[in-house]
C-alpha cells in the first residue's frame, strides 16, 4: 500500500470509530433532557432516577469520545497537509466555533449537571442538561457545515491555489448542510433510543427492576420510532438535493451505467462488474428509483458513462466514477439496516401506547438487544456511502484526493500511526464496552439482586431507596 492508500485506510478507520461515540452523545443528551423534564414536570422521583442512570452512559460516552476526536484531529495535520492548506481558510471558521462554543457549552453545563443535582433548582439543572443537548447538536452543525462544504463548495473563491472564504452566510445556507444536518442529528437520536432500548429490554428480560426499565422502554421505543422515520424522510430529501449536485454518487448508488429508462427501477440487488462496466445480473423494482429521485413515478436517471462523459468536457480528463460496488451495497446495508429501525420502533411504539406489556413477545425484547447496533451500522454505511461516492475529490470539483496528502509523510511514518492509534482505539472500546456493560448489570439501585422473581414486577409507588447525594427516589 502506498502513502495515499495508508492515509485513506488511517482517515477511515478513525473518522468510522469516533463516530461511534458522537451519535450516542447526541441522542442520550436529549434522551436524559426528555427524562429530567419528565421528573420536573411530574415531579415524580422515578424519572429522575431515570435521568441519573441513563447519565452515567452519557457521561461515560462524552470521556471515551474526547479522546477519540482528539486523535482523529491529529491525523489532518499528519497525512493531509495540502488538503489542509487548501481549505484551512474554509474549515478554520465553524471548527473554532464548534471548538470554543458549542464544545465549551457541552462541557461546561456537563459539569454544572453532574454536581449541581443537590446545589440547583430543580429548573436551572434541567435547563444545564438541555444546553448539553444543545450543545451536542450544534457541535454537529459546525461541523457538518464544513462536511458540506466538501460535498458542495459554495461561498469561496480560489487565491494563490487555495480556496478562500467570501461568504460566511452561504456556509451556512449551503443546501446540502440543510438536509444533511437533520439527516445526521435524526440517526444520532435513533443510536441513543436504540442503546436505551436494547439495555432495557435486556432487563426486561432478565425481570430486573421491571417497572424503572418499563417506563425507560416505553420512552425510548416511541423516540426510536420517530426518529427513524424522520432518517428515512430527510434522507429521501437529501438524495434529491444530491441528484442535482452529485449525480454521479446517486448513479453510482444504483450501479446505474447507463441512463435509466423512464419511469426509472431501483436496483435490489446486481452483480457489478466495474471492468466492463455492466451489471451480470440484476434485480429491481420497477418506478421506484424515479419516485426517490423526483417524488414521482415518472423521469429517467443519468448513468455513470454519461455523467463520465460531462464530466471529462468540465474538468478534464480522468476517471470521475468512484468505486461502485463500494458505494452501491453500503448505500444498501444503510438503507436495509434502517428499514429494520423503522419496523421494530413502530411495534414497540405501537405496544406501549397501547399498554400491552402483558403481550410482548420475548423474540421482540431479544432483537431489541440485537437492534442496538443497527444505528451504528447504518451510521457507518451511510459516511463510507457519503465520502466513497464523492471520489475521486476531496472537495467536490475543486480538489482531488490525490493532490491532499501531506507530500512529506512516509508510508513507514503512517503504519506506525496508523498501528498506535488502533491500538489506542482497542482499548478505549474495551473499555466502553466493559463500562457499559457494568453500569448495566449494576442498574439503577446498587445492591439489587441480580435476578428477580417474575412476581415482583408491580411497581410500589411509596418504596423508597436511599439516593447519593440525599434524597429519595422510587424503586421497585
């Protein structure tokens, strides 16, 4: 392999394991928000306890997350010295921002809410643990406005090779940061009702605390639901928006070669050959694909050749079709993975508006735990389906990614990096994971028995468990 291939595989690797943690940043923060002003508004002891457990996820994601976004940022100066100086005008501004605002607003009001639970009111400490959600989603929007960028330059102009900010307002009215944003926040708060969801059900059945992780459920399974369809409706928008801007992701997406007939199929499944630019074997949907593309059931679709042709007339010659059957099955498992997502959140939801706890089935609590990693994946998938389909640029048009790796960078320098941040990174998800699991089987009361007989399952709305820090809270 050598520098370019080591610096995409390093780029890759840590962008994929930090955005594990940000998702789950984003949707516990609201989540545990939602919780606190449960407990405000009802003044009912249980959602606070609600609030406190779930935190100590939140709070154990935020410490291992820093630490991941750290070393991803070390890589930009390391392996992608041109690409840096070319936008660094560009990125410079919404990464300070999303550095010393909406970071400082997190971590600040973070802070206030761990230890001011006894040393606020009631209403100043739920409005701390709503700035961390706001925190959380305008970190997002920063940096995504210069994600988008990337995808769509808008708001620049090129001065002695580099490319130069002109107009700070088109950043942030750039169409594609418009649907990506809400895109993005919508599968970061499905990961968090997804984790909740699956820990709970995990109790569920296991008849641990029954009645806390009841309720934890319930809230958890109806946000699941909702924020999986509002992932399928932005996403639906978006990839319209893309069909003007980046027609030739969307055709690669669809293993599309040549212009589709109208009205226009969506590809299931095809076997792709990208040496002879053809698909052996195909199986489609028919108006499906110009429904996605249009919001109707009529109008074709260019293919890659076409759009390769234009594109060799508007930026020279070279090959502009990105890897296609990287793009064409990741833009799959995302879109399969969140079908899955919609599915069990509109059972679950369905369920628990209609109380029918009594009737739901085992399997369904079980692939609810399982159901824990379809955001992850189809988190995953959509970034590969995202950056893969932009090749062979960097900045869409304007600079390629062979021009943006640091020019004096070893391939030995990058394995080296590239083995320590991966080790770095083992252990920090060891870690994660065995915090997550711990704080899990501790639950929400410390000294509970791990088990409880399928009899004591009625919650006692007078019981009473001594809390840290003073106070009483409800217990089963």
């Amino acid at each position: 392999m050598d520098v370019l291939d080591l610096a995409r595989l390093q780029f890759a690797s840590t962008t994929i394991f930090h955005f594990i943690f940000v998702p789950i940043s984003i949707g516990l923060s609201l989540l545990v928000a939602i919780m606190e002003t449960m407990y405000v508004v009802k003044k009912n002891d249980k959602y606070k306890q609600m609030a406190q457990f779930w935190g100590k996820f939140l709070l154990i994601n935020f410490a291992v997350g820093i630490v991941t976004g750290i070393l991803q940022e070390f890589q930009f100066g390391m392996n992608w010295s041109e690409f840096s100086r070319f936008v660094g005008d560009i990125f410079g501004t919404p990464l300070a921002i999303e550095a010393l605002l909406a970071f400082f607003l997190e971590s600040t009001f973070i802070g206030l809410w761990v230890f001011g639970w006894d040393r606020l009111s009631r209403k100043v400490h739920l409005a701390c643990i709503w700035l961390v959600s706001i925190g959380t989603m305008l970190s997002a929007f920063w940096i995504l406005a210069a994600n988008s960028f990337m995808q769509r330059p808008v708001g620049y102009a090129i001065r002695d090779g580099r490319a130069e900010m002109t107009d700070f307002a088109a950043l942030l009215t750039n169409g594609q940061l418009i649907w990506e944003f809400p895109h993005t926040v919508s599968a970061a708060i499905a990961t968090g009702a997804f984790l909740v969801a699956g820990i709970s059900a995990w109790s569920l059945l296991r008849k641990r605390n029954v009645d806390f992780f009841r309720t934890s459920f319930k809230l958890s399974v109806i946000v699941a639901f909702v924020a999986s369809i509002a992932i399928a409706l932005f996403g639906h928008s978006q990839a319209q928006y893309l069909m003007d801007t980046q027609p030739m992701k969307m055709a690669a997406s669809e293993g599309l070669w040549e212009r589709s007939s109208d009205p226009a199929p969506w590809t299931v499944f095809a076997v792709i050959d990208p040496e002879t630019r053809e698909n052996r074997y195909e199986v489609k949907i028919p108006y499906l694909l110009s429904f996605l593309s249009y919001s109707r059931f009529s109008g074709s679709v260019p293919g890659m050749n076409e759009l390769q042709a234009e594109y060799e007339q508007t930026y020279g010659p070279g090959n502009y079709i990105p890897p296609v059957r990287t793009t064409f099955w990741s833009f799959r498992v995302m879109v399969g993975s969140g079908v899955l997502m919609i599915l069990l959140g509109m059972y679950g939801a369905f369920m628990a508006l209609r109380k029918r706890w009594d009737k739901m089935p085992r399997w369904y609590l079980r692939a609810m735990i399982g159901a824990i990693f379809l955001p992850f994946i189809a988190n995953t998938a959509g970034w590969i389906m995202t950056e893969i389909g932009r090749q062979p640029w960097t900045v869409f048009g304007l600079f390629k990614v062979e021009d943006s790796v640091s020019p004096n960078v070893t391939a030995g320098q990058i394995w080296f990096s590239l083995i320590s941040f991966s080790a770095v990174y083992l252990i920090l998800l060891a870690l994660l994971v065995w915090l997550f699991i711990r704080t899990a089987r501790k639950g929400p009361v410390s000294g509970e028995e791990p088990d409880r007989d399928s009899r004591e399952h009625d919650f006692d709305p007078y019981g009473a468990y001594p809390e840290k820090g003073g106070g009483q809270v409800v217990a089963p």
